[in-house]
C-alpha cells in the first residue's frame, strides 16, 4: 500500500444554464499517509464525490495535481480500487469471476486469479458465495462482493464512495464493522467518501470536512481498535467526536 497526496487541487465546470463557471473543488491539499483510514464528510454539493472521482482519474483535475506514492495520476490506474455506492457488478459472472476480473485484466492465469479471488472472498466471509450470481445475493452480500472485488486488484489506495448507502441500517452496521476488520488485517490506504457522521467517525482514523469545495477541518479520530457498535454507540468520546464532526457539517 502507499500513500496518497493532493496539492492545491480544484475542478471547474462550465454551467450550460447558468451560462457561467462553476468551482466544484478549490485548492484543496490533504495528504492520506500510507495506511490510513480517512473519512470524506460535508453537505450535499460539497465536492465530495468530485474530489472522489479526480483521484480515480475518472474527471480530470482543472488544477493542481494527485499523487499515489509521489507518482501523478493522469487517468484510471490500477494503484487506485473504487467501490461504488451501486454494486457495479457484472450480472452475468458469478461471484468468483467478478472478484477475479481485475487479475484477468492484469493477465493472472485463470488458476492463480481464483485462488486471489477465492482469498479475498474469504477475508469478506462469502466463501459459500463462490458460485452464485449477483442476482441471488442480498444487497449486502453484493456490496460486500464489490470490497472484494476492489481489493483482489490489490490497490495501492482504496476509494469508497459512499458504498454502504443503499442497504439497510442493520446490514449497513455489519458491514462497516466488517470494513474496520478487513482494514486492520491489511491495512490499505483508504479514501471513503459519505453523508453519515457516524459512520465516518466509526471507520476512520480521521474525518475531513468539506465545505463549498474546501477543506473546512480536519478531526482526528483517537479511539480505541477493533471498533465494534455495540461497544461505541454509547461511548461518550465516540458521541463527542461524532457531535463535534456534526456542528462542523451544519456549519459548512
């Protein structure tokens, strides 16, 4: 895993309506050190899922520059995975071909990229899923597919863009306790972009807050690991960081 830095980073579009330029990021600097857990929060229209996409080089930047270990991104790399808030997944590959796609892509020979693939949907407890169709999953089981997926390509940086949306509050807390588990046994480097204050402090080791396509503040997240709900949800520095993180969302 490495580490990745943005410099001075801003995207304007033009606005056919409005008949004007319109800045979506605006000299926005955050270093994520090889490793690190960094949680993305702000109200909608922030520029989060902007700053998201230009550091998957699917937009490109209008200024400044993105780096993965100090080498430029110019467009969509494998050094960078991305886990969409949509499952994405291919409906007509099973659950081992679509988790083995990326090493197909790189050329791994069929055996050796189902044993990766067989790795990680085992690090993600879909084992029993192997041979299965996306169709045949429930939401969550799908979305846990896609960490898999995103993970076999073996990425330098881990972006998630607000993946755990669009499940439910029972599956979604399972699955966030099952990111913060598969993120102490490996550590990537993570980017995760999303609207729920608590869940950006429960998974990170810090939360940006971005506000009109800035960096507002930054809060530092010191509690204790493994993080589990039932310990934290009644945690009284949990609650405190979660308010702080909330007053700084409201006030962008």
């Amino acid at each position: 895993m490495k580490s990745l830095s943005i410099r001075h980073l801003s995207k304007t579009y033009f606005d056919p309506f409005a008949g004007s330029h319109v800045t979506a990021i605006r000299d926005v600097s955050l270093s994520v050190p090889t490793g690190e857990f960094v949680s993305v929060v702000g109200p909608s229209g922030c520029g989060k899922t902007t700053l998201l996409n230009m550091i998957a080089g699917f937009l490109p930047p209008t200024g400044g520059e993105i780096l993965v270990d100090e080498h430029a991104v110019r467009g969509p790399g494998r050094d960078r995975g991305v886990v969409f808030q949509s499952f994405a997944l291919f409906p007509w590959r099973t659950v081992l071909d679509n988790v083995a796609f990326g090493p197909k892509m790189r050329g791994v020979p069929q055996a050796k990229r189902h044993e990766i693939a067989r790795e990680y949907l085992a690090l993600t407890g879909l084992s029993h899923a192997a041979e299965r169709y996306p169709n045949e999953l429930s939401g969550g089981m799908q979305q846990r597919v896609g960490v898999a997926r995103a993970l076999a390509n073996e990425p330098d940086v881990l972006l998630m863009d607000e993946p755990f949306a669009s499940v439910d509050a029972q599956t979604r807390m399972t699955l966030q306790e099952e990111l913060t588990r598969i993120w102490q046994e490996r550590r990537p480097t993570v980017l995760f972009v999303t609207h729920d204050v608590s869940e950006a402090v429960f998974l990170a080791n810090r939360v940006v807050v971005l506000s009109k396509g800035t960096v507002l503040a930054e809060v530092p997240i010191p509690l204790p690991r493994p993080r589990e709900w039932s310990a934290l949800i009644e945690d009284a520095d949990f609650k405190a960081l979660t308010a702080k993180v909330l007053q700084l969302v409201r006030s962008a």
